[in-house]
C-alpha cells in the first residue's frame, strides 16, 4: 500500500540510527509491528484477575507423570 504522511525527520533519523536499519520504509514498518505487537500485549494484561481457576487444580501432576 502506498502512502504519503508527513513525518518528523529528527525522529526518522533517530529511529534510523537506533535501529540501525537501512531505509526509512523498514523504520515505519518495524515501528507499526512494534506498535502492534504492544497493543495486544496490552490485551492479554486486561485478562489478568479474570479467570476463574479450580480451586483443587494441582498444576504440578503433568510433571510428576514424565
């Protein structure tokens, strides 16, 4: 897809130089996978305290059967 977005070049620049890539393609699109990868990190948070869990579950009998 193509796009035209006007970008801060200091942060392209120091995007460039942390990330040591090569073009300015690759810095946006390891931004957005970051970006992406994040958010739904940030889902998987949300999903702490909300499980319900057998109280009598023993999570240490798979191990005792290898």
């Amino acid at each position: 897809m193509i796009t035209n977005i006007e970008i801060d070049p200091t942060l392209i620049q120091e995007a460039l130089t942390l990330g040591e890539h090569q073009t300015e393609k690759i810095v946006i699109e390891a931004a957005l996978q970051e970006y992406i990868q994040r958010r739904k990190q940030l889902k998987v948070l949300e999903l702490f305290g909300t499980i319900d869990y057998e109280p009598d579950y023993d999570y240490k009998q798979q191990r005792r059967q290898a």
